[in-house]
C-alpha cells in the first residue's frame, strides 16, 4: 500500500503539519511584536510608516502604467491550455462565429479510439454537441455535429479526424433544425409521414441528407414490367436501399457518396412500414377563391381517387391542350393519370367549380434529387388566373419542402406557361431542345447544381422519350 493511501502516514503527515504550522504561527507573532515596538518606541517609528507608505503607493502606479502599455493580461488558469495567440484557441465566449458541421467517420472498435478523437476535436476548440453511433462488424461509425470556429477550415477539421484515428471522413454543412435529437427527429418524420402520404419521400432525404429516391411503378403505361421483385425485408447494398412500395412498385434509396449503415437501414424500413400500414391518405384541407369575375372555385388536394373526373375534364380539353401538357400522343393521356394523381410520387392540387366539377390540375412530382411542376386547365377556364395560382401554392409546397430547385417542360409556344413561370419572381433558367423548352426556378433563390433538365422523362416516371 502506497504512502498516500495508508492511514497511518496519513495521521503521522496531520501532527507534522500542525507542529509546522504552530512553529509558523510563534514566529509570525514575535516578528510583529519587534516590528510594533520598534514603531511605538523608536525614535524613527513614524518615519518608517511614512517611507513604507510611499512606497507601495510608487509601486502600485508603476504596475498601473506598466499593465495599460503592455497590455498585460493574467496568466490562464489552465495550465495545459494552448498559447493564447492560437487563433483557433480563441474563446467562444469573446465573440468569435462559429459554424455548424455535420460529420461521419469509422473508427476502430476498441477502447480509447471514440476518446481520442475527441480529444483531438477538443484541441481545435470544437464543441460536440451531439453523438450516434452505428455499429458495425469491423468498426464503428461515428455521426457528429458539431460547433467548430468558423476560421477552421474544412480541410483542417478532415486532417484532425484522420491523425485521431478516423477514416472514411465526411463532411458536411449543418443548420439548426439538426440541432433537434434523434428520437425527437424520428418522431416528427412520423407524424409527417402519417399524415400525408406524398410526405414519405422528403421524410427519407431528411433523414437521410442529400441522396436520390426512385419510385418505380410495378408497370409501364403499355403493361410492360418497370419494378425488379423485392423482399418483404427489404434490400440493403452498401450505397443503395431497396423496399416494397404499397402500390406493388419499388423504391430505392441511392447515396454514392456515404454508404448506408444498418441503422439507417432500420429507420428507414421503420417508416415506409408505417406507410405501407396506413395506406393511402392526403390531409382534407379545402380552399375557396373567388376568380375576378365573381365565380368561386374550389382548391384541395387530389388522388387517385379523382380519376375517374380527370378523365372527364380531359374530353373536354382540346387536342392542343393535351399536346402542351403532356408531351406525346394524346391517346396516352388517361394512362398518366395513375402516376400523376399517386401520393407516392408527388403532390396534385385540384380545382373544382361550386357544382364539383374538375376544371385544372397542378402537379409537383418527385423526380430523383429534383422536382417538376405541371399545370392542366381546362379550355373554357383558362386565361382567368386559375394556373397562376396552382403555380404559386405548388411552389410554395416546393420551398416549404426544401427543393433546390424545380423544372417545368413545355413548349416553346406555351406562352401562358412561361408567363406564369415568370410571374412568380423567382430566378429563372431556360432550356431549348429540338422545341422542348425546360424552365427551371429556385424556390429559396439559391442556384442550383443545374441549371436545367439534361432529359426529359415521360409523365409516368418510366425514361426519356
């Protein structure tokens, strides 16, 4: 047993203090008792007060003019602290801005590598302010987010993680709403989820981050099989998922640049099997407007269930109406409306007049990582303002959900679609091939990754024409 845990040296240490400290205490009272004498007694008393007096006020004017010249700051209490000169070492407290990151990497499953990342993180002042982990046969994967000085540099926060013991490293910029928990986050994508079913695949690209969604019908317009057969499990394959979609399609998830961890895998099968148990659901929400010329029309959501009155509304559409919207033969027209009016590929608004009937649809259709908008009005009801409008609410539906950015393809002598385009304020990029003529608009304003479709799939979702 060692000196500083024995109970015996521990008492003999408490009477050998005490007697230092009486002998200190005897010496101090007979120092001041020849000091005070001195004083009282001596001839010089009262000189030596006065001298001592002056002196410490010199002395203390001097430290005053010293401290404002050199700008002398007390030393840091914590010894093992960095220089404070470090700019990375500056405090959080002093003002300096800070940015959000959040951060993967794998690191070995033993004890000790988790404690020394973070202590190498904790020497370039980054604060950790959330932790996951995802276990794995030959390690463990990592999800940080964290608050790091904004002068780090990207490249600086990727080189710490990697001397520390981390590999396979990535980075990306964060907001506040990932400053909400896990549990807490899982359930709000839940609710969303529970509530509309066209909800499912933002749901995942939240959960999930930046990574393109296929929904693939279980058949072509002409009967022709689309969707590959599914486990009921589902699929897992490094950086793509698959599942059984509802409708008797698939939907595959694909993130080249992260692999999938079975975590992930988990809440995401967790999800599309809450969807698949509660079927089919839109939110029943209705909107009356009154058009300039007095008729009142009615705005809400549309499914499959409006087939059979699209159906209607497309005999009595003209020939170049059909044409402008869809693209293709118009004898194809009633075959889209399957994909179209399906919460699992988007979202349809329909307008209906105060007697029910369909007059105008306006669709926004997830498209892999980007999203079209489509408008359908009805002859005798265009030019009043009813494609204006579906525009605008479907746009607003598009920024509320995140999108970057948004296409519409139409013909180049589509005048009234280009000028509803036009009309929302947004900025615009234009696209002409061989007549096609592709808009695309930034709903948030920031710029997108591109400016324009580089193809142009076929209403159903099925290829490029």
């Amino acid at each position: 047993m060692t000196e500083a845990t024995s109970p015996n040296s521990s008492r003999r240490h408490h009477w050998r203090k005490d007697i230092v400290e009486l002998a200190a205490l005897f010496t101090a009272v007979g120092v001041a008792d020849s000091v005070a004498n001195t004083v009282a007694h001596g001839p010089a008393g009262p000189v030596m007060l006065y001298a001592s007096a002056g002196s410490l006020l010199a002395a203390t004017g001097f430290h005053l003019w010293w401290s404002r010249r050199h700008g002398h700051a007390p030393p840091p209490t914590d010894t093992g602290a960095a220089a404070p000169d470090s700019p990375a070492e500056a405090p959080e407290a002093g003002g300096q801005e800070t940015a959000l990151w959040r951060m993967r990497t794998t690191v070995q499953d033993e004890p000790g590598s988790l404690a020394a990342l973070c202590t190498a993180l904790a020497a370039q002042r980054v604060d950790i302010l959330s932790l996951q982990t995802h276990p794995l046969s030959d390690g463990t994967v990592d999800e940080f987010l964290l608050r790091a000085p904004a002068l780090l540099a990207p490249a600086d926060l990727t080189r710490t993680v990697a001397g520390s013991g981390g590999a396979q490293t990535w980075l990306e910029r964060a907001d506040a709403h990932d400053l909400v928990d896990a549990p807490t986050r899982m359930l709000g994508l839940a609710t969303r989820t529970a509530l509309d079913s066209a909800e499912l695949p933002l749901a995942l690209r939240q959960l999930l981050g930046r990574c393109t969604i296929h929904s693939v019908p279980a058949r072509s317009l002409r009967g022709r099989p689309l969707a590959e057969q599914v486990p009921a499990e589902g699929v897992l394959d490094e950086h793509t998922m698959t599942f059984r979609d509802p409708s008797g399609g698939s939907l595959t998830i694909e993130r080249p640049q992260l692999p999938f961890t079975p975590t992930e895998f988990a809440r995401v099968r967790a999800l599309v099997d809450l969807d698949t148990r509660l079927g089919q659901r839109v939110p029943p929400r209705r909107d009356v407007l009154t058009l300039p010329e007095g008729n009142a029309i009615t705005i809400r959501r549309a499914d499959t269930t409006d087939r059979a009155a699209a159906r209607e509304m497309h005999d009595r559409c003209s020939a170049d109406t059909l044409a402008l919207r869809y693209h293709g033969p118009v004898t194809d027209a009633d075959r889209y409306l399957g994909h179209l009016l399906s919460p699992r590929f988007g979202r349809t608004l329909a307008v209906e007049t105060t007697s029910g009937r369909l007059v105008a649809l306006g669709h926004l259709l997830w498209d892999g990582d980007e999203t079209e908008v489509a408008l359908l009005v009805e002859d005798a009801w265009q030019q009043r303002g009813i494609g204006a409008e579906l525009l605008r609410r479907l746009m607003a539906m598009a920024s509320e959900t995140g999108c970057e950015s948004v296409y519409a393809v139409t013909q180049a002598s589509n005048t009234g679609m280009v000028a509803a385009m036009r009309g929302l304020g947004l900025p615009l990029d234009y696209q002409i091939e061989e007549g096609t003529l592709v808009i695309t608009a930034r709903p948030t304003g920031v710029p997108a990754h591109r400016s324009a479709r580089e193809a142009v799939r076929t209403p159903d979702g099925s290829g490029r024409r």
